[in-house]
C-alpha cells in the first residue's frame, strides 16, 4: 500500500460518523393530523354506542335479544330510551353522531346488526360475510367490498343465531351448518366453526320486496315478448317444466314468473327446502323441509313432502330445487296425472339437466336400469329452461329446450329459443344479442289445443323477435 493511501485510510477510521439525516416531515403533515383526529373521533363514537348498548340492555332487559322481539311497538320503546340515554349521555357528541348512534344501536337490537343497511338498500341483491371485519354485496351482479364490519365474532354469531331462531333453526358446534329465510324471504345461508375457519360465514340472497314478473324479465332482457307468450301458453297447456341452472342465475326468480301463468282456479302444492316462492295465486298450499333435530331425529326431506303432496289433490305440484333422491318421486307425479308441475335443478345445459336427474334418481339406492330412468325422464318433463349468470353480470335465458321423446338409449332434446352469443358486446361488456327461434316448432303444439292454447306459426320463425 503506498503512503497517500496509508494515510487515508487512517483519517477515514479516525473521522466520526456525520449524525443522522432528520426524518423528512409528512408531505402533507396536517392532513395526517386531522387523520389521526379522525381515528380518535370515530372509537369515541363506537365507545359510546357500545356503552349506551349495554345500558340499553340493562334497561329494557334481556327479552330485546329475544326470538319474538320486534314489532313497532317495541321499536318506539328502544328509540325513545335510545333518546334519553344519549341525552344523560356526558361524552359530547355531534347531532350526526348521535343519530348514527341510535340507528346503529337500533339496527343491531331489532335489525341484522351492520348489514341491515345493506339488506334495506334496493341495489344490493346478495350480502356476503367472510367473517366478521370483512364483507361483501353484489350490486347488479358485480361483487364489491362493504364498508361496514360486526365488531368480532361473537357479534356476528349474535346475528346469526337471532335469524335462525326466528324460523325455528338452530346453528352450534354439533350442526355448524344451516339454511334459514328472513321473514321477507330472503334465503340465509350460515356456517359457523369449527367448520368455517375464518370465522362465521353468512350469505343472505335478498328477494325484492315485490316479486319481478315477466314484463320485468322483458325489461331486463332476460327473456324476448316472444319466449314470454310460448313459455305462458306451456304453462297454461298443462306442460312439465324444468329451469335449470347454476348458482345464482336466477331459476327461483324465474320458477316465480312461470308460476303466475298457472290459472287461478288450480289447486298449487309447493315444495322448498327455504321457502321462498312468492306465488300470487291463492289456492296455495305451502310446504317446507325440516332438518333432523339436536337429537338426530325429526327430519322432513324434499322427498317426504312430495310424496304428501300426492295425496293432497294437487293440481300442479311446485318443488323449489331438486337435490336428491326426491327428483323419481317428482318424476313419478309428472307421469302420473299431475301435468304442468315445475321444478328447478342445478345443471349448467339442457343436456347436463338429464345427466343430473338421472343421477339423482340413482342415489335413491333404487336398482333400475339406465334405460328405465330415461324412458321416465322423456315421458315426464316437456320443456328445459336453461338460465345462466353471464360475465357481464346479467342473467339471460340461453336455451328454451323441448323433450322430444328417447332415440336408442338417448333423451332426445330440440332447442327451440337460443341465446345469440354472436352479436358479441358493446363498449361497456354487455352482451348485445337476445334469444332467437331456431324455427323448429315443438311436437306437443297440438296438444295445448285441448287447454284452449294455440301456438302461432310466427312464434317460432326464425330470426324474428
């Protein structure tokens, strides 16, 4: 090493180190504070409505989180002890945070609690809970996140058990699982630990207030005027119908539309697992499956209430979703006198709705031949309604199908309306086509003549709307 370099390397190790730069300021160093403020304001907030819950609790007594609590009676007696609480109240507070307090406070003693917001706002079709800090809605059939959250698990799990026990249904570690209905209908869907692992799950897939009808479906493009009058006179002609599709695509809403068409005069048994058919007619007999109780007995199954049905005089018979062994039952009482019966199933094309029911009928440990299960399927059902969820969020009918009869071993089908994939989008993703005739006109035409149902040749021309 030569000498300058000896030398600096000296005065390197002796130099001290230059002190530290100081940390930049914030680039906006107020907004932060105002921020900071912000965070203080809103859990004195929380902390306040927490407090004033429990007084509220210790006032009106335990009966507020009763099965049977509610009724407007009740709801003026928690608003106006709200008001006198918040009044001795010495924390001050703003007039917009007293107002959220006692909405908030209302919502969660005689409400569903942070998402009743969600279930009273006409946007929002379905809630989704993935625990308790994280929520989600579908609004117009796109997802997006809520800004509302339970406080923990234990104030989801209140919820929870508040809307199962209102219809009579449990929900613990033994039976973590469990299909229950808000009083407007709306199917609920929760699941609890151990099962859920992030915490309580809910979904609740809300029903409008009033019913959609098939003017509504025309509107939204679900369906043309002219798939309308056929799928009324096939209602009206007394034809066996299926709607099938995925999750969510919308088949009660259509089982609902189908339903209006049935003639006044007609006796309806209807079948559910929730019940959540809102028919208009009023000769309306209601059934509903009950699961097996904490002792492992006491269940109804889809399959038990129709076979009931059949000795109630039905005239249609009505089951909200087929799932199991109950679809040979179904299709026994298609073949046997109880013309015009509707059932959906979960089937993604016209053709996975025949696999699907000849499934089902198998896992009723029934040892009939393949050929047997079909020869059954082609006699009972008329008509396949497949409805689907598509990517820009709306839900179209994209096959109206007929059972034409068995060929060989195989169920026969024909399209008679299909969704015209072809016309491709517009600029914002939304399909343009609609459902189109294929120009064939269904076999059973003739038949609707003897309910006074004719069937004009132009309805099924093609490429005529």
């Amino acid at each position: 090493m030569s000498l300058s370099a000896r030398i600096n390397a000296r005065t390197q190790a002796t130099t001290p180190p230059p002190p530290p730069a100081p940390e930049a300021a914030p680039a906006n160093a107020s907004t932060e504070r105002y921020r900071a403020a912000g965070m203080q304001a809103g859990d004195a907030v929380t902390e306040v409505r927490l407090r004033i819950q429990r007084r509220l609790a210790d006032e009106l007594g335990p009966t507020l989180y009763a099965a049977g609590a509610q009724g407007d009676d009740l709801d003026a007696r928690v608003r106006q002890t709200l008001t006198e609480l918040i009044a001795r109240e010495e924390t001050p507070l703003a007039g917009a945070d007293k107002a959220r307090i006692i909405r908030d406070v209302t919502d969660d003693v005689l409400g569903h609690g942070p998402i009743e917001s969600l279930l009273r706002d006409p946007s929002v079709s379905e809630v989704m809970v993935n625990g308790p800090q994280l929520i989600y809605v579908e609004r117009f059939g796109r997802l997006e996140r809520a800004d509302v959250e339970f406080d923990d698990e234990s104030h989801l799990r209140r919820i929870i058990d508040r809307i199962c026990s209102r219809v009579g249904r449990r929900v613990d570690e033994a039976s973590p699982m469990v299909d229950a209905r808000l009083p407007d209908g709306s199917r609920v869907n929760a699941v609890v630990p151990p099962v859920a692992l992030d915490g309580s799950s809910l979904t609740i897939r809300k029903f409008a207030a009033s019913p959609l009808t098939v003017e509504d479906l025309i509107r939204f493009g679900t369906l043309s005027r002219k798939t309308a009058d056929f799928l009324e006179a096939c209602v009206r002609g007394r034809r066996n119908i299926v709607v099938s599709g995925g999750t969510g695509s919308g088949k009660t809403t259509m089982l609902n539309v189908l339903s209006a068409f049935v003639p006044y005069d007609e006796r309806i048994v209807t079948i559910e697992d929730a019940a959540e058919l809102q028919l208009r007619q009023e000769h309306v007999v209601r059934l509903e499956s009950r699961p097996k109780n904490s002792e492992g007995r006491g269940a109804i199954s889809t399959r038990d209430l129709v076979k009931n049905a059949l000795r109630m005089r039905p005239d249609r018979i009505v089951v909200g979703e087929v799932r199991d062994a109950a679809a040979l039952d179904m299709l026994q009482a298609m073949n046997t006198g109880h013309d015009g019966s509707i059932t959906t199933l979960h089937a993604n094309a016209p053709r996975d709705a025949i696999a699907r029911m000849e499934t089902m009928v198998l896992m009723g440990g029934m040892d009939l031949p393949i050929r047997a299960i079909r020869d059954q399927i082609a006699a009972a059902v008329d008509v396949i309604i497949q409805v689907s969820r598509l990517k820009d969020g709306s839900r179209k009918i994209t096959h109206i199908s007929e059972v034409v009869g068995m060929e060989t071993e195989v169920v026969s089908l024909q399209d008679l309306f299909l969704f015209d994939f072809k016309a491709g989008t517009d600029r914002t993703g939304k399909f343009r086509g609609g459902l189109e005739a294929t120009g064939l006109r269904p076999r059973f035409a003739d038949d609707l003549a003897v309910y006074g149902v004719t069937l004009p040749a132009t309805l099924f021309t093609k490429g005529k709307k």
